[in-house]
C-alpha cells in the first residue's frame, strides 16, 4: 500500500481568476476579429499588446498549465500587422508545437514572406508535424505558384507513417501542380489515381481542383477527363461551373464553354460573367453583348466585372451606341460600387468613349472618376493620341502622378505617328535617362522615329541597345528595325533583319516586299510575295497594297493587274480605294490612262481624292490637259485646300509651255489661302541631322556647299550632263532658270555629304517631295563623277544612284 501523501495546495486564486479572465479577453477579440473585423486594426493591435503585457507580468507565458492562452495570442498576433511579436514567442517557448506554426506560416506567406513561412515549417521537428501544417506549407507555396516544393512537403506528409493526406492536403497539391509549366496529361491522371484510391473525391473543393488541373493541361484529352469529372460530382458551385468555362475559353474552345454555361443550374453571376469576359476575349463581341442582354432580361445579378466586360466588348467591336445603353443602364441602376470597383468600370467608360471618337466625354469622366490608377491615366493618355489631340496627350503625360513603361511607350508612339519624330527620341532619351526599362514596344517607337528622320546611325545604336536587353526575338522590335533600314536607304540590313527573325508574321513579310518595291527591286518583291503564300501566310489587304506600289515602281501593269484581280479571286479580299489608286496611277505612268478611266467606271464606289490624285499624275505624265483638268476640277470640290493639287496641275500647264493657265492655277492658290509645303532635304553627319531648304544660305556651310557643287558641276558637264530647264515651271531666263536648278535642296544636301562624309561612304538623303527630273540626272552624273554611291530618298521611293545609273531605271 503506498504512502500517504498529502493533496497538492490549491493555486492562488488570483493567478486562476486571472488566467481566466485573460483567456476570456482572448475570445473575444478573436470574436471580434472573425469573420469580419468590427474594430480598426489599431485598436486591435492595442488591446492585444495590453493583454501580452498581462500574461507576462502574471507569468502565463508559456505556462504548462495554461498552454492555450499562448497558442491563442500567437494566432490573434499573426491577424495583426505585427509579425515579429509572435514569432518571438514562437521562438522563445520551450516546444515548438505545430499549432502555433500553422498560424505562423499563414500569415507570413499571406504577407508574401514565403521564406519565414517555410522556417516557421521547418522549426517544428518532423515527428510532430501534423497534417493541417502540412497543408499550410502547400498551400502557401501553391499561391506562391511554386509546385516542386508543395509536392515535396505533401510526400513528406505521406512519409511520416502516422499521417494521411485530407481533402484540404489534396486541394492544396493539386492547386500547387497546376502552376507547373508543360503540366503532361500522365501527371495528372496519376494525381486523378491519389485522390480516388484516398476517398478525397467526394469533396467539392477537391473536384474543382481537379477540373482545374485538367483544364490546365495542354492535351485534348485533359478537357474530356475534366468533363468526366464534371459528370461525376453530385454537388457543383459557382467555382465549378466558372472552372469549367474558363478553362475552355483559354483552350480556344468558346462553342465548348457556351455547352457548359447552358447546363449551370442557377443564376450564378460570376459564371455569366465568366462566360461574357470568354467572348471578349475571342473577339466576340456580338455574342458577349447579346448574352449581356440575355442576364439582364433574366435578371442575374449584374456587377462590376459584368460591366467591365461588356464595356470592353463595345469599345473592341466599336459597338459605340450599344455601349452607351450600357452606361446609361449604369447610371439608371446607380450601382453603389465601392471605389475600388467603380474603378476598372470607369477605366471601360473611358476607353469606350475615347475609340468612339467622343473624347471630351472620356475626359468628362475620367475626371469625375474618385480614385485613378495608372490604366485610368493611360487609357485617356491613348485616347487623346488616338483623337489626334497630341498637345492634350502631352499635358497629360506632364501631370500623371504615375507613370509605367507603357505610357512612355504609347507617348513616344504618339509622337511619331504625330510626325513628331525627333521629339520621340528625346522623349525616349529622357526615358532611359530616369531610368526606366524600355520594353520592345517602345523600342519599336523610338526606331520607327529614326526610319522617319532618316537617323541610320542612331537606329543602329538601338539596334544594339535591343540585342543588349534580349528583345531581339521580339517581332514588333523586328518589324520596326526593317522598316527603320530600309527608311534610311540600308536595305541589304533589312534583308539582313528579315532573315534572322525567328517569328516572321505577315506585317514582317509586308514590310520586307515593301522595302524590296521602294528600293527598286519589283522582281524580287514579287517573288516574295509568292514565297509568302506559299509558306500558308495569307496576306492582307496591306500585302497586297504594298505588292501593287511595287509593280507601280518597277512599271510591272501586267503583274499588278494579275494581283488585283488574285485578291477576290483567291483571298476574298474586296480591294479598296488605296488598292485601285495604285493600279490607276499604274496605268497613268504606263500611258494607258484610257484603261485608268475604263477602271474608274467599274469601281464599286465614286472616286475618292486618292483615285483623282492619281488621274492628274497620270495626265501630267501623259499630256492629258483635259481629263487632267477635269481631275483638278474633282480635287479643288474634295480637298480644296491640299496643296498638291494646285501644285501638280499648274506643273502640268507649265510642262505644256502653257503660262498664262500655270499662273492662273498659282494665283488661285493664293487667292484660297493655300500654302505650298516648301522643299527640304536632310542628312545625318556625324550623328546629327543637317537640313537644307531650296537656295539654302542660312546653313553655316552653305557657301562651301555652293563651291563644292560649282567644282562637281564643271566635272559633271565634262560628262554629259546639261541642266533640264523645263523642270523650272516659271517664266524666266534660261541662266536664272539654271541657277534655281543649281539650289535645289537635294543637291545642296548631297554637296554636303560628299564634303563631310569619309571618303568611299555612301551618301543617303531624304527629301520631303518627289525629286525633280533634272535633280535625278543630275545625281546620276555627280554619282558618275565622284565614284560614290548616292542615295536619295523622296516622298514616294528610293533611288540608288551609282556609276551614273539608277535603281529605278528610269521609271519613277
């Protein structure tokens, strides 16, 4: 028989009242913290930090007796903002237990601390992990989008011989899997296996799961074990449904979603909303309006995702007055969004009304709009651009409080699309200056900027620059820097770039035979063109503009009306008025303007100023006074006041020795205020561009220029060349006709690059006009006489001059 030994003494009972009361505190704030806080967060903190200070002055802390009152203020800790506090008395209790680690590793990974998070999991000794920390890890590497080491903790789990996985193990693995890249249908057939052979299936969270994983997996035969299932799952959600038809949007499969959508037995709005955002992003606009206003006759919750979406259909499809019914059933229903959700709805309102046309009502909005975040400043950024407003844009760009690469891009774009282009790569410079990262669509902005200016040696700098930052694979980068070489006159770079791109798409090939036809080489464009098709690319309407401009350039009718008629016939595509301009102006330089007027007759609409543009070329060139006065007549009624008009006719009467018409045309002109576009060239030497006007003295080498040209001149004479006068449309004498002849900016920048560039280089220069006829001789002889290549680049093509020839043959 044991001893006798006496009871224990009771506790002091102010130490147990005390341990009670603060374990009845703790509950109440836990209360009052779940399932939604019904005090500020500060407040909270407070309290809690008062009650931490208790329990330490009580020596409750880790107490053996009292092990709860720990645990408990370590989870309330970890829903404040204060980590540090309960993970020091995590760190600080004798046994690291795995209840305190579950709450520990939640908060931090929700706080994106994934590697404090997988410590707090690791400090704990493995045989006493339990299953719900096990798939705290998971699911915090499964946010994290990091598969590997979910799935090593779930074996882990499997490992440890006295744990099973659980329905909330087996979400966590599979969410985790399904960030995998090139996720193989093996992987997930085995994980399908798991979860039967564990009874998990029968889980909702666990089925969705799955589908989700299915759908993610690229093979066709994903999509049918997801539906399988689907078919098999007794209970279904709203994620269920919204899995489903996501999954089969993103496999391209929208006729698959819309069967789904019809099955859903209930009026879940987050389903309808998936199915209409599915339709926008197909591009089916109609669909996604119409099935908008399917929800609304059925009376299906509408949110703020259902307006985004359908906003955005409107404004892609240019639905403009359909999307205004939206906004007004907005304004009707007077949603009470909270600002956060008013915001991507605003955001649509504003791009609608910007593609729309009506940008002072995008900006009436978007200033009324309460909270703007950097999409609402870009979306009425590209809107003022896109409405031709460029100083508004740049006002804009100067206030917005926050700026991403994609407004600098859309604002270099913007300059140069406005002909802004030098203003672009200062913008652009600045860009790099502050530091922030272009990515390749601005690239592609600020090398486009230096194809219009003619800026060789800087677009080969950024050239550089792109190979630098690895975007050399990136197909706008691409198409800009061959558009940019074979601007600047480089086409053998051009060629160059479009043989190593590794993705050429159909503006690549377009831009590539555009570049063959502007430098002369029709033949060539042609065949590309044919190697285009017969690689499965079909071309666009664009493919076909620039193949008509290249057999307009190399004088190929034959050819050209065999691609016009190929564009219905085999591709389906109507031509339009650009494509008949072409094919008219064809016929007019080839002398057949008889057939250019038979043409004018079959076209489908009345003759646009580009068609009547073109007739007037062709009569000029042909001699044609009265169907090329009749032309005119069409012009000045359409565009009265485009000075080409007036310009090209007064040289047509002035070509046929008629004076008194040619100053009757000029006089007309300034009696309507019409302002001819004075001539200029360019040339960029020694990284700068110098720009000469005709009878340029105002250069600070003009009067060496003059020199130089009198010398090459004497040389040229020796040669052959004499100055063609009729070029000169003004009554005068033939010496003074000579001497304006002489000033013409394309020689005055030619002279100079002859001057300033090293010896044997190529001299490349752009002019903003057609280059006159005796100016192209004449570079055919001076190219003759100095043994050099010179490259002159007009409004409508190049010409290669070398060995006293040039490119065009002639025909331009």
């Amino acid at each position: 028989m044991p001893p006798w030994r006496p009871p224990p003494p009771p506790p002091p009972t102010a130490v147990a009242s005390l341990a009670h009361q603060c374990s009845l505190l703790l509950r109440r704030l836990a209360e009052c913290h779940s399932p939604a806080p019904t005090c500020p967060s500060s407040s909270f903190l407070r309290a809690l930090r008062c009650l931490h200070a208790r329990l330490l002055t009580a020596d409750l802390l880790h107490a053996p007796s009292h092990p709860h009152l720990t645990l408990r203020l370590i989870h309330l800790f970890t829903l404040s903002p204060d980590l540090a506090t309960p993970a020091a008395l995590f760190r600080s209790g004798p046994d690291p237990g795995p209840v305190a680690a579950t709450s520990l590793v939640a908060a931090h990974a929700a706080a994106g601390r994934l590697r404090d998070a997988a410590a707090f999991f690791d400090a704990v000794p493995p045989a006493r992990r339990d299953t719900v920390l096990h798939n705290a890890m998971m699911s915090a590497f499964a946010r994290a989008s990091l598969a590997a080491p979910a799935v090593s903790v779930f074996r882990a789990l499997l490992g440890s011989g006295s744990l099973r996985p659980d329905d909330y193990s087996f979400t966590a693995l599979l969410s985790a899997v399904g960030q995998m890249h090139n996720l193989a249908a093996p992987h997930c057939t085995q994980l399908h296996c798991s979860v039967l052979k564990s009874g998990a299936a029968v889980a909702l969270s666990v089925s969705n799961a799955l589908i989700a994983l299915y759908m993610k997996c690229d093979t066709p035969e994903a999509s049918w074990d997801a539906r399988k299932v689907l078919d098999e799952m007794s209970e279904k959600d709203d994620l269920t449904w919204t899995t489903m038809v996501v999954g089969y949007v993103r496999r391209g499969d929208v006729n698959a979603a819309r069967s789904v959508f019809e099955e859903v037995d209930g009026k879940f709005d987050v389903v309808w909303n998936a199915m209409i955002s599915g339709y926008v992003q197909s591009g089916m606009c109609a669909d996604a309006f119409e099935l908008f206003r399917r929800m609304v006759s059925e009376k299906v919750p509408l949110d703020e995702f259902t307006f985004t979406s359908v906003l955005s259909a409107c404004a892609n499809a240019g639905f403009f007055v359909h999307g205004k019914s939206v906004h007004g059933q907005i304004i009707r229903l007077q949603p009470n969004f909270v600002p956060e959700a008013a915001l991507p709805v605003n955001n649509a309102l504003v791009t609608l009304y910007s593609k729309g046309g009506k940008i002072v009502i995008a900006k009436r909005i978007f200033d009324t709009m309460n909270m703007k975040d950097v999409v609402s400043w870009n979306t009425i950024l590209s809107g003022y651009i896109d409405s031709g407003c460029l100083d508004k844009a740049v006002e804009v760009f100067k206030v917005m409080p926050y700026k991403n690469d994609l407004s600098w891009m859309v604002m270099v774009s913007g300059y140069v699309h406005g002909g802004l282009s030098e203003d672009a790569l200062k913008l652009f410079n600045q860009m790099r200056a502050e530091d922030v990262k272009p990515c390749d669509y601005t690239y592609a902005g600020a090398i486009a900027a230096c194809g219009e200016l003619g800026a060789l040696k800087h677009g080969r700098q950024l050239h550089a620059h792109l190979v630098q930052c690895g975007f050399e694979a990136s197909n706008s980068a691409g198409n800009a820097l061959l558009t940019m070489y074979a601007k600047c006159g480089a086409v053998n770079d051009a060629r160059l770039v479009f043989l190593v791109m590794p993705n050429l798409d159909c503006v690549s090939w377009n831009a590539m035979i555009s570049a063959l036809g502007q430098h002369g080489h029709g033949r060539e464009a042609l065949e590309l063109f044919d190697q285009m098709v017969a690689e499965g690319i079909d071309p666009d309407r664009i493919s076909f503009l620039t193949i008509l401009t290249a057999c307009n350039h190399a004088g190929l009718v034959d050819e050209g009306f065999h691609y016009f008629e190929s564009m219905k016939r085999d591709f389906g595509i109507s031509p339009g008025e650009d494509h008949y301009a072409r094919l008219i102006d064809l016929l007019g330089r080839s002398g057949r303007i008889g057939e250019a007027r038979d043409l004018i007759k079959t076209m489908p609409f009345e003759p646009t100023p580009s068609i009547w543009e073109a007739i007037l070329s062709g009569c000029r060139t042909n001699g044609d006074m009265e169907f090329g006065a009749y032309a005119a007549d069409q012009l000045f009624r359409m565009i009265p006041q485009h000075d080409g008009t007036y310009i090209l006719l007064s040289n047509t009467y002035s070509a046929a020795g008629r004076w008194v018409d040619a100053a009757r045309v000029r006089k007309l002109m300034r009696d309507r205020g019409v302002k001819k576009e004075p001539g200029c060239s360019w040339i960029e030497v020694g990284s700068k561009i110098h720009v000469f006007l005709v009878g340029d003295t105002k250069h600070p080498e003009a009067q060496e220029v003059y020199q130089f040209l009198e010398v090459i001149g004497a040389r040229m004479r020796k040669l052959g060349y004499v100055p063609d006068t009729k070029f000169v449309l003004h009554d005068m004498e033939p010496h003074e006709k000579e001497y304006i002849l002489f000033a013409h900016s394309e020689k005055l920048a030619v002279g100079f690059g002859l001057l300033k560039l090293p010896p044997g280089a190529t001299v490349t220069v752009l002019k903003n006009l057609r280059i006159c006829g005796d100016c192209h001789t004449a570079m055919m002889f001076m190219s003759k006489a100095v043994g050099r290549e010179i490259v002159v680049r007009d409004v409508r093509r190049f010409h290669h001059f070398k060995d006293g020839e040039c490119s065009c043959g002639n025909y331009w």
